[in-house]
C-alpha cells in the first residue's frame, strides 16, 4: 500500500497528528490490517518559496512509475484512487 | 489473508461525474497514474473482513470533510479512530479503512516540537542499541527517552530504514549523510538523514506473506490547486 499525499503536501506530516504525533498508516494501520506492506511517497511539489517546486505533473507520474517497479516484488498491483472533492 | 480482508469495487458515480466535469490538475495526475498502470477506474475503497458498502455504511465512519479556506485538515488522531467499527470515508465513499483499536500507549499530548526524520540505509543486522549507538556519536546529548524508532526493511535494497522522532533537531536536521565510525560499526555504513520524506518510505515491517500491493493517491488539498 503506497500513501500519496497531494501536491504540496508532505509524505509523513500529512498523515501525523499534530498533537499526538500518531502516523495513521505508521501506527494503526498495520494493527488492523496484516499481509500488507505499506510505503508512503513523497515528492517535492512546493508551490511557493525557494524551493518552489518546476517539475509538471507527468513528470511527477514518471518518477512515481518509476519508484513502484523500483520497489516492487512479484505479488499483484492495484490501484486505490481518492479524492477529497 | 489480505485477500480476504480487502475487497475492491467499482469507483463511485460521484467520482466519475467529478473527475469527468473538473479537469483539474489532480484528477489529470490521478488519471495518469491509473492510466500508465493500465488500471483506470478499478477499485476505490479498502474494507475490512471483506464488508460491504452497506454494511460499512452502518457502522461508525468518520468523513472526511473538503476545508473551504483550502487549509490541511489534521490527519485522524488516536481518538478518532478508537472503537471497535470505526472506518474512514470520503465524502464521496471513496475510501474507507478497517477498525482502530484503543491504544493504550497513546500520548496524551506530547511535545509539539517533536519532528520526524527518516534515516536510510541501515544495515539489515542492525537494532535499535545499533542506531541508537550511531546516532549518539552525532549527538552526545541524546537519551534513550529521545529515542523511539521504527525500524523497516528499505523498499529498495537490503537495507533498512528508520523513523525516529526527535525534538532535538539541531544535530540532525541539515546533515544529509552521516559517515559511521568504524568505532561504534564495524561496518561503518553510510547513513541518509532526511525529513522531506521523498520517493517511497517503509512504514511497517509485513508479515507473513505479501499477496497483494495497492496504490493509494490521496489528494487531500484541492483549493491549492489552480481550477481549469
């Protein structure tokens, strides 16, 4: 399971508690769910300061392709897509 | 068997209509995404033990709610997803998870300074008193009470990679590498410190077998997006 946060988010701060500082996927997620293994990915979307990020979107879909077939192993791929709309 | 506890459905009409009328920027990058794993429009929801929607829809869920000013809404905090039929859900039914259970070691407030560094390419034979050890050369102040990792097998290589949350950020946070000593490892790997958390990060250690591996795209910040 592979947690993306949306652009300009941040890849563990997303999914943290500010006040608790409990990682949903880190620190609840594996207790109830087994045989799974999760990852979370970030990339640098910044949309202001210096560090303002100049990739375009397929450029982050290629990095992201190319991360999964980097890390994956021979077990079976899906796709979960969620949106906050 | 993951196979069992999840199950996979058919996006909803919301979602369709949508990513159909609002060609924003995220669904353009959602649509990339499934497109290229030739997946698109497959499953949006994770249930547990299998449960239907309907079933789902009578237990507690919690709803995630689009926030007008655009700001991050916190992520679910210990509470929220206490109880035992607790599930979250989109607003458009997209996503939902099993149960949360008490934990009975939540902190009840803990330091807000804490911040989480991730630190890559721990050798696979080392333990917490390993990078415990390596850490304490960098910061001599360091304490075991500072000191609560996570260890995981890297998504890359043989290695392993740590989340630990520190307060004591001086020492770590503008070191990129750190060169162990061939005093505290024989080894003496090179250690990555980083707290951008970019490309993939391990966040549990699986057990038994894998049989099965999903994608999840959150895009949980749509107002700072440019609408089309």
């Amino acid at each position: 399971m592979i947690a993306v946060t949306g652009l300009a988010g941040h890849a563990f701060g997303s999914w943290r508690n500010r006040e608790t500082h409990r990682m949903w996927l880190k620190d609840f997620l594996p207790h109830d769910v087994k045989n799974i293994r999760i990852m979370s990915y970030g990339y640098d979307s910044s949309l202001l300061g210096r560090s303002q990020a100049e990739n375009r979107l397929l450029d982050y879909q290629r990095l992201f392709i190319q991360d999964i077939e980097n890390a994956r192993s021979s077990v079976k791929v899906g796709v979960l897509v969620s949106t906050k709309s | 068997m993951a196979k069992q506890i999840l199950s996979i459905e058919q996006p909803s009409h919301a979602l369709r209509k949508a990513m159909s009328q609002r060609r924003t920027r995220s669904a353009a990058f959602l649509d990339l995404v499934s497109t290229t794993l030739h997946i698109r429009g497959r499953s949006t929801r994770i249930s547990q033990g299998g449960t239907s929607a309907s079933a789902q829809s009578s237990s507690k869920q919690q709803v995630i709610d689009a926030n007008p000013k655009g700001k991050l809404k916190q992520p679910l905090d210990a509470s929220q997803l206490a109880g035992s039929s607790t599930s979250v859900t989109t607003r458009s039914g997209i996503l939902a998870v099993g149960t949360g259970e008490p934990r009975s070691d939540d902190p009840p407030n803990s330091n807000p300074r804490l911040k989480c560094f991730r630190i890559s390419g721990l050798p696979s034979s080392w333990g917490e008193n390993d990078l415990f050890d390596a850490l304490h050369a960098i910061d001599p102040c360091l304490t075991r009470q500072d000191y609560q990792p996570s260890l995981n097998p890297s998504c890359y290589s043989s290695t392993q990679t740590a989340l630990l949350n520190m307060d004591r950020t001086e020492h770590f946070q503008h070191r990129n590498h750190v060169q162990v000593s061939e005093s505290v490892s024989r080894s003496a790997p090179l250690l990555t410190i980083d707290s951008h958390f970019y490309n993939l990060t391990p966040l549990n250690v699986p057990e038994g077998e894998v049989v099965a591996e999903l994608v999840i795209v959150v895009v949980r910040a749509p107002d700072a997006i440019p609408r089309c």
